[in-house]
C-alpha cells in the first residue's frame, strides 16, 4: 500500500487489531503495526503516542458524550440528556459498519491486562467530561457524578451488547434500552 493514501489512522488501528489477535499485544511492536499498515514509525507516532493508544481514538468518545449533553434540550433531566448523549455516540461513533470491528476490539482488550487499564481509565475520564458537561447545565455536583457513572456503566453494557449482538440493532436502541434498565434496577437499590 502506498504511504501517501489517506486514512493513515485507521489503517494503523486496523493494522495493530490484526496484529494483536494474531500474534498477541506484548509481542506485536510498533514498527509491526506500522509496516503491516504500509506506512513508517514516524507516521504512526504522528497519530498515536504508543501502541496502546492505538485501540482507544483519543478524545473522540469523551468530545461526543460532551456535546450530546450539551445539546439536550434546556428541560432535560440529567439521565435524559446522558440519553441524547448515547444518542450522539450512536449516530457518530458506533456505526452498523464498526460492529465487527468492536467485536475484534473488544476480544483482544480483554486477552491483555494493560489494554483493560487503559479501557478502564477511558471509563473514568468519561465519567469526568459528562460529570462537567452535566455541572455546565446547573445540575448539581453529586446528582452529575451518579447520573454521569450511570451512563458510564450505560455504555459499557450497551456497548458490549451492541458488539455481541447480529440482531441489527442500532447503538442507540440498545443504549436507550440499558439506560431503562439500569434505572429500574437502580430505583430497586
């Protein structure tokens, strides 16, 4: 492949799950990753600061979840507007055509420790940037954290339902669906 097609970005994420599954996280390199891609070291540093990042799209998730609460209409409740913000990653993030590739993702983060510590502190810094965006609409602290962590825990289960799932199902749906249920269960606490 020539080193001047475009999207350098994604043939490095694309490049790096094959890798991965195939040969495993610790025994994959970055030079690897970049030559199976048919770019060089630099450019992959160009985009992404380690191997790690590669499977994690930078701030992309956060800037979404952000804006959909944003934009939720000025009468929402904080989990109605965690709702349209589930709404937004739906529509922008988790597209029908990523399903498989989540799958993949999902299966080689949970084969590696290191790439389930950094899911696990994309969680929090989501937690973090809907817990502002919420406070930026007047709700107050604590009841931003709790609807914030509920929508955290939303996208996770939605998430892995959304990836395991040959049904057809939009994001959107399901994370509407789990954001119900996890309500429901909350309110039996």
């Amino acid at each position: 492949m020539a080193r001047w097609q475009p999207d350098a970005a994604q043939r490095l994420v694309m490049a790096a799950l094959d890798l991965f599954a195939e040969q495993g996280y610790e025994n994959t390199t970055v030079i690897e990753i970049a030559e199976r891609a048919g770019l060089t070291k630099s450019t992959f540093f160009r985009h992404f600061p380690d191997k790690r990042e590669v499977l994690f799209g930078g701030q992309t998730m956060t800037g979404l979840l952000a804006g959909g609460i944003a934009a939720a209409p000025a009468t929402a409740t904080p989990l109605e507007a965690i709702g349209h913000a589930l709404d937004a990653v739906g529509r922008d993030a988790f597209t029908p055509n990523l399903r498989e590739f989540s799958a993949r993702r999902r299966a080689v983060i949970a084969a590696n420790p290191e790439l389930q510590e950094r899911e696990a502190l994309k969680g929090l810094a989501l937690i973090v940037a809907m817990t502002a965006a919420l406070e930026q609409r007047g709700v107050p602290e604590l009841t931003a954290r709790v609807a914030a962590d509920l929508g955290a825990l939303t996208l996770k289960i939605a998430y892995d339902r959304w990836s395991d799932t040959t049904d057809g199902a939009e994001f959107s749906d399901i994370a509407r669906r789990t954001l119900s249920e996890l309500q429901a269960a909350s309110a039996l606490c």
